[in-house]
C-alpha cells in the first residue's frame, strides 16, 4: 500500500507541480512584476486570514481520527469549518468597514480563505481515509484550473484581485474529485463530544497556524511595504516556485507515509510507526539532496524558462538562500511537524511557529533595510532554520520522529558526489551536450541510491521488471 499511495500521490503532484510552475511562467508574463506583486501581496493577507481561522480544523481531524466515529467526526468537522468561515466573513467586513481595504479587496480575501478551506478541508479527509486516487485528482484538477481560469483572468483585466478570484474559484473546483469520495461521510451529524475533543486538541493550532503565517508572509509584508512592489514580484516569484517544487514532494510524502504511519500507530503505538517514518524521511532526503543539486545545476535555465526577463536577476542572486529555506519549510512541515499527530498535545507545533515569527520578524525588521530582498531571504532561511530545532529538540522522547543517520549520510554524499562529477565534467562538455550529461549524472547518482536504499520498494520493482527476483 504505501508503495503504491506513494506513486499515486509522488506522480499526481509531479504533475500539479509542472501544471503550477507552467502557472507561474505564464502569470510572470502576462502580469508586470508590479501587478504581479500586488497578487503576492493580497494573497499574502488571504493566507494569515486562512491560517487564523480556518486551517486548524482539519489538522485536530486527522489527529483524532478514529474510523468507528468517522461520520459524526467529519460532520463535526464540516460544522466547525463553516463557523470558521462565518468568523472570516465577519472579520473582512468589519476591515472593509473601517476603510483598512477595499469592499472589492475584502471580498478577494474572503473568497481566496473560502476556495482554500473548501479544497484543503476536503483533501484531508480524503487523505485520513487513505483514498489516494481521489486526493491525486483533486491535486491535479485545482493545478489545471488555476492555470486556465488565472491565464484568463490576466488577459481580461491584468488585475491582481481578479487573479486571487480565480485561483479562489480553482481551489474549490479543486475539491470536487475529493467531496465525491467523502460524500457518504458528509451527511453525518454533528457532535458537541467530537467538538469538544477537536477543540482541546486544535485550539494551541489556531495560534500556531496564525504565528506561522505571520511568519511566511512578514517578509513579503515588509518588502511591499519598504521596497514596493515590483520588488516583491521578483522576490515573490522565485520563493514560490521553489517553494512549490520541494513541498509538493514533501507534501506527496506525508500524505502517503505519514498517514499510513498514523494508523499503524493506533494499532500498534509509536514502535509500529517508526519503519514508515524512517522510509518517509529518507525518501524526502533524497528529493531534498539530489533536488538541491539539480536546481544549482539548472538555476539559470530555469529562471529563463520559468520567470519574465524582470524577475531574471534577483532570482538568481536569491537562489541559494531561497533554494534553502525551501528545503528547510518541507523538512519542518511535512517530516518534524507531523510529530504533532503522534503525541497528546500540540503545543509543540505552536512553540515552533512562535519561534519562527519571532526570528523572522527581527531579522526582517534587522536585514531588509540594509540588504533589500536578500536580507529577507537570509530572515526566511534562519526562520526555518530555528523552527526545525524546536521540533527536533522539542519533542519527547517517546514520540519523537527517527532519523536513521547513516542512510542520510550516505544520500548527502551521493548528492555532493554529483554535484563534484558535474563541475569536473562542464569544462569538457560545454553547451547542449554538458546539460544532457549533468542530468545524466544526477539520475546515475539518485537512481543508485535509491537502487541501494530500496527506497519505496525501487529496488525490488526493477528486480521483478527485469526478471532477476529469486
């Protein structure tokens, strides 16, 4: 099962995640980096309106899931979000009312919160309930729908709210495929017993998911603030698509391995969980690693291909700090952070998002007057950075996620090893043929060690594939 949960969700998020990238090639082109900007810039009050309301629900879900009590738990669950969603409105009529934004701004906000709650809400229950295919198309079918109905909005306006209305209304097409495969569940009543148990759970996550917003959007806050727009365009459009590579990897990875980690966890405690846990941490290694040497690798060629020629330049002066801060926000969320759902309590995860809205927002307030937007990715970096070590140091014993230190050395020298083959060899083989070769190096290096880790039964199906199983 987690071989093939793996590849479901591994191949529908490769496949969202070239269906997002093609996204934000478009989007840079069509949209001046200003427009572009403004974009980042509201959709960035969207997440912190999202992150204070409506997404912790679905976390105390999976958390607390129990199949004996699904339909009272996910009417419970659909209950909450809707009063959540109550909460939001409230909250953005009453920033339209006193004149902070727009009426129109408002309800771009509150409809990107909507779009967002209904896909991610739906996805997560899909996912609790191991229903792979199902989550797989509603990934693929949101990457579709934003990149079709944002073309559209941008060449009938250029305007930045109007491309937030039409991610909105992706999103909640998005949720389609994933609201058929619960739809028996979505009937179930209520319970003030599951309320209550999600509420003592879930309530330490509202004020995580708001620090932790606040965290990832300070940055981009301040750099619209100081610096203007055009500058958080290129600022914004690198940060997202590295983002987007690593955590649609890490993200594949949790849904995956993580849930199936849960329920061997119920069955049999954390000693069950921990083979999993340690086959999801290498795999997400490894995307990590060889990720990392094919981007430095590629950097230039995929800012060509990816950005408009106003964001060319400082993406590139950004990618090695970006490039780590990305992989810093998959580890932190989609590995450490899951301790949350094998421990009593998750208070862990608040202190992890204090810690980083803290460092990130000294640093920025410290670095970006002085640096510009490269002070705000060293204030991204370090934020995640310090984040990560509260998780790892945070967590108890019992609970705490296992790192098999010899198998990640061994793919951290794979790693170093290609990237060490790569710059022997670019002196002899320049141009076209040099690129064929450094990707050949990089697939050569990652294939065998994936060979020799087995990573996800890789080695066993090849073996079977050629005929050379005993």
């Amino acid at each position: 099962m987690i071989a093939r949960h793996t590849v479901i969700y591994l191949s529908s998020r490769g496949l969202a995640a070239a269906l997002n990238m093609a996204s934000v090639a478009v989007f840079t082109r069509l949209a001046p980096a200003e427009a572009y900007g403004g974009y980042l810039l509201v959709l960035s009050w969207s997440l912190l309106l999202y992150s204070a309301t409506c997404q912790w629900p679905k976390y105390a879900f999976f958390a607390l899931y129990d199949e004996a009590r699904a339909a009272a738990q996910v009417g419970t669950v659909i209950r909450l979000l809707g009063t959540m969603a109550l909460i939001s409105a409230l909250i953005c009529a009453m920033l339209a009312a006193f004149g902070l934004i727009s009426a129109g701004t408002a309800a771009a906000v509150l409809a990107s919160g909507i779009g967002m709650m209904l896909f991610e809400a739906a996805v997560e229950i899909a996912r609790t309930r191991l229903g792979a295919k199902a989550v797989a198309a509603s990934v693929i079918l949101r990457a579709v729908m934003v990149l079709g109905l944002g073309s559209a909005s941008l060449f009938a306006s250029g305007h930045s709210v109007d491309l937030l209305l039409a991610t909105a209304l992706a999103n909640a097409l998005g949720a389609l495929p994933a609201l058929v495969a619960i739809a028996p569940l979505l009937r179930g009543a209520g319970s003030w017993f599951e309320a209550r148990r999600i509420l003592s759970y879930g309530w330490p996550l509202i004020l995580s998911f708001t620090a932790a917003a606040l965290a990832q959007t300070v940055d981009r806050l301040m750099v619209g603030g100081l610096l203007g727009a055009r500058e958080l365009g290129a600022y914004g459009a690198f940060s997202d698509f590295l983002r987007q590579c690593f955590v649609v990897f890490g993200e594949a990875i949790a849904l995956s391995f993580v849930s199936i980690a849960k329920r061997d966890a119920r069955a049999g405690g954390m000693s069950a969980a921990r083979p999993v846990l340690e086959d999801a941490i290498r795999l997400m290694t490894m995307v990590a690693a060889f990720g990392a040497v094919f981007v430095m690798t590629f950097d230039d060629l995929l800012v060509s291909i990816l950005l408009g020629p106003d964001y060319r330049d400082a993406a590139l002066s950004l990618a090695p700090i970006l490039l780590a801060a990305s992989i810093l926000v998959m580890v932190r969320a989609y590995y450490f952070g899951q301790v949350i759902y094998f421990s009593a309590t998750s208070w862990l995860e608040a202190a992890s998002s204090f810690a980083l809205l803290l460092t990130v927002a000294v640093l920025t307030v410290l670095l970006i007057p002085r640096l510009g937007i490269t002070g705000a990715a060293l204030a991204a970096m370090i934020g995640q950075g310090v984040a990560c070590l509260v998780l790892v140091l945070g967590a108890r014993q019992a609970v705490r996620l296992p790192l098999p230190y010899g198998d990640l050395g061994l793919i951290g020298l794979g790693a170093l090893a290609a990237w060490l083959a790569i710059h022997l060899v670019q002196p002899l083989a320049p141009g076209h043929a040099g690129r064929l070769l450094d990707l050949a190096l990089i697939l050569a290096a990652a294939g065998s060690i994936a060979w020799y880790l087995n990573l996800i039964g890789f080695a066993d199906f090849a073996k079977r594939r050629l005929g050379w199983a005993s």
